[in-house]
C-alpha cells in the first residue's frame, strides 16, 4: 500500500462513521462540563476507546483519557489531543442551567474529531504501515474558569497547576509524548484553515481588597471602602493601556467577581480577577508589573489592603513550522481548494497548547465549522462536515505523514525543531510564578 491510499481509506472510515462521530460532538455539545470536573464526557471517550480495543488510561488529572496505539516497530510518538471541558455561559441556548456550563468554543468539536481519528487509524490497519506509537489524548481544563476553584484545589494538594496540559505536564503524562497536534474550530474566519504563527501566553490574578466596614448611611466616614480602592485600582489599570506596545499584544481585562456583601454596609471585601496576556513572557512580566503598580494605588488612595495572589497562566504559543506544512499539504490536498488554506500572524488569545509547544514540536490550527461568536451565546457547530469529520481525517493524516516510511518525516521534524524548554526547566518557571503579595497603604 502506498501512503496515499492508506489517506484515502482513513477519509473513507470516518466517512462510514460520519454518524457516530457526528452524534458524539453533539452530545457532547448538549452536556457540557467545566473543568476539572468532565466526568461524563470522559467516560465517553473511554467507552469509546474500549469499542475500538485501544488500551487506555482514565482519570489522568482528575478526568483525562489517554489511550496509545503502538505499531510494534520503533519511532517518535505523536499524539493527537481534544478537549474536554466548556465555558461558563449562562445565555447560551444549550446551557447547563446549574452550572452555566456550554460549548461555545468548540471543543465538543475537538473530541469528536479525536474519536473520528481514532477509529479511522484503527479500522483502517494504518498501525501495519507505520513505525512510532500515536497515543489519542482526552485532556481536561483548557478552559481557565473557576479560579477561586482551582486554587483551591492547589491548596488541598490535589492540583499542581491550574491549567489541564500543565497539569499532565507536571505528572509525567507528557513524557512519553515527541510530538502534539490538534485542532481548534473557528467561526467566520478568512479560510476553511488558519494556522497562525503563535498567540499570547499569559498569568492570572486574583484579587483581594481589604477595607473596613461601617454603616454606609449613617457613618461611612468610620469605614474604608474596599469597593472604591478597587476602582481607583481599575482605573489606574486603564491609564496603563496607552504604555503597552501595540506589537506586544498586551491585554488586560480584570472582572469584579465580589462587589461586597449587602448594600447598608460600607463594603469591607472586594475580589477581583484578571488575566494578563502578552506575545512573550517578558512582555507579560512587564505589564504585569504595571498592573500590580495600579491594583496597590487603588489601596493607597482609600487607606485600605490590596491582597494580589499571582497564578501561573498559559505560555505564549509557537506553532510548529514543519508541523504546519503537513496540516496545510493534507488540507489542501483531501479536503479543500488550496486557497482556503492559509497562515495567519499573531493571536491575542491564549492556550495551554502554548505550554506543550515550548517542550516539543505542536501545532493547533484553526478549521471551520462554527457560526457565532467566540465564547458567545450563538455559537454552535453549524456545519458538521467540516466542522466534526474534516478535523478526524486531518487529524489521522497529519499522524500517517509523521510516521510513514520508517517515521522519517517524524523523526525529521524532531531533528529540525528541538524543544525550547527542557521539561524540567519549564516546571521551574511556572512554579515560580505562584505568589502572594499583601500591600497595605499603612
């Protein structure tokens, strides 16, 4: 068999399964679940790998799946990757009302695909033809909500870091892994795929103003009004902006998550959170001083404490090159015109895929299939040919490329793009962001 025709059975076994693998993302899309907590969905995806006969691993960072396909010959290992958790959007149409838990980023795409993938390389025989192990990983916690949660589980033990990748990373689930590719879907972008060249990394606030309360009308002279530090604070955070280069795609965006506690009473508590992105972690070490610097003037001018706790984020992303040629020659070559193929520059959001792409070779692309907004009440998966079965065959291609003829693209690939970071190195420097600062204005 050349590798061509292996490409075309793969695309023909997710297109027997199109209604399964269908039926999975919208399941998923109809029960989300946040981070951390994806116990339903799983146990989806670990039925699922039991039905294909793949051995796997369950509850890997609370409620990852892994499971690894080995060809029995030597080679790099790749593995493709899906999301399980959601967002918290309490508009959303399909939103679990307890939780506010919905699918409106796509990563009930992102698991769909992975499963498609999975069953395509298996029932196709692809393993015979291949040299390396592909491993088909589930992780949690993309997403970075419920701080106040998560911190809460660092300091019970049960967590190391906030984030679903990082976590794998420090438990040794990574280790075993050369190199890493997804899929991200996008809504009314320029092309069917958009790989960009990197987006921001960032670090996460949490908050805490600390005034004195007193009776709000009959003598708010005798409190300190933790509620107006914190907007002398954000304030003094939005006279910042015009210091942040525009190259450095610096973004702040900080939310009142405690406002105080009843109305009659001059607020003596109020919690904030904030992310701080930028395009490189010296970028966002900078701005996250300036923003430091604007949270303790908030303290200083209304006489109350400001409590700034500084949690490791995301690292910025840098998609492989030689990662991306594969993904765009396959697209373009099996599924779409080459002019709906496309590089793209610098994104402004963040991923935990940015932490994976500092220790070895990754790439997270961008495919259609979405209509609405981005973490918005209307998004929703509108097309699923491109937006559930074009990610499992990209996916399954992108992994007979690297392993074919002896893995020598793979083994290619790791000789041109050497980690950035030991793992080791990497552990070091995001447990060296957590801390903790009191600033009083005494």
């Amino acid at each position: 068999m050349d590798r061509d025709t292996l490409k075309k059975q793969i695309c023909e076994a997710v297109e027997r399964r199109r209604g399964d693998v269908i039926e999975i993302g919208e399941d998923i899309m109809r029960n989300p679940e946040l981070g951390f907590k994806e116990f339903r969905t799983s146990s989806l995806v670990a039925s699922e790998f039991g039905r294909m006969g793949l051995s796997y691993q369950d509850g890997l960072a609370i409620t990852g799946v892994k499971a690894i396909l080995d060809t029995g010959r030597p080679g790099p290992t790749v593995a493709l990757i899906g999301e399980l958790d959601s967002l918290i959007v309490w508009d959303h149409p399909l939103v679990n009302p307890e939780t506010g838990a919905a699918h409106a980023c796509g990563h009930n795409a992102q698991i769909a695909g992975l499963m498609g993938a999975a069953r395509a390389i298996v029932e196709s025989g692809a393993a015979e033809h291949l040299s390396g192990r592909i491993v088909f990983f589930a992780v949690p916690a993309e997403e970075y909500v419920e701080v106040e949660y998560r911190a809460s589980l660092v300091r019970q033990g049960k967590l190391g870091f906030l984030g679903g990748k990082p976590e794998l990373v420090r438990l040794g689930h990574f280790d075993d892994v050369d190199m890493a590719i997804m899929i991200h879907t996008n809504s009314g972008g320029e092309a069917k795929v958009q790989i960009a060249e990197s987006s921001n990394g960032c670090v996460v606030k949490m908050i805490r103003y600390l005034g004195k309360a007193a009776h709000a009308g009959g003598a708010p002279h005798r409190g300190v009004n933790a509620l107006q530090a914190a907007l002398v604070g954000l304030n003094a955070i939005n006279a910042q902006r015009e210091t942040f280069r525009d190259p450095d795609a610096v973004r702040v965006h900080p939310i009142i998550t405690k406002g105080g506690d009843v109305v009659n009473i001059v607020p003596a508590e109020v919690r904030m959170e904030t992310y701080v992105r930028g395009k490189t972690p010296e970028v966002i070490r900078e701005a996250e001083i300036k923003v430091d610097r604007a949270l303790r003037a908030g303290a200083m001018a209304l006489g109350a404490q400001v409590e700034i706790e500084t949690l490791p984020g995301y690292f910025p992303l840098q998609n492989s090159r030689a990662l991306g040629e594969i993904f765009k020659k396959n697209a373009a070559g099996y599924l779409y015109p080459e002019s709906e193929v496309r590089d793209t520059g610098h994104g402004a959001g963040s991923t935990d895929m940015g932490d994976l792409s500092h220790i070895m070779p990754a790439l997270h692309p961008m495919m259609s299939g979405a209509v609405g907004d981005f973490h918005g009440r209307d998004w929703l998966i509108a097309h699923p040919e491109e937006g559930y079965l074009a990610p499992a065959k990209s996916l399954a291609m992108a992994a007979v490329d690297l392993l074919w003829d002896d893995a020598s693209v793979g083994r290619t690939v790791l000789d041109r793009e050497p980690p950035r970071m030991t793992r080791q190195a990497y552990l070091e420097f995001q447990s060296a962001v957590f801390r903790t600062e009191l600033y009083s204005a005494d």
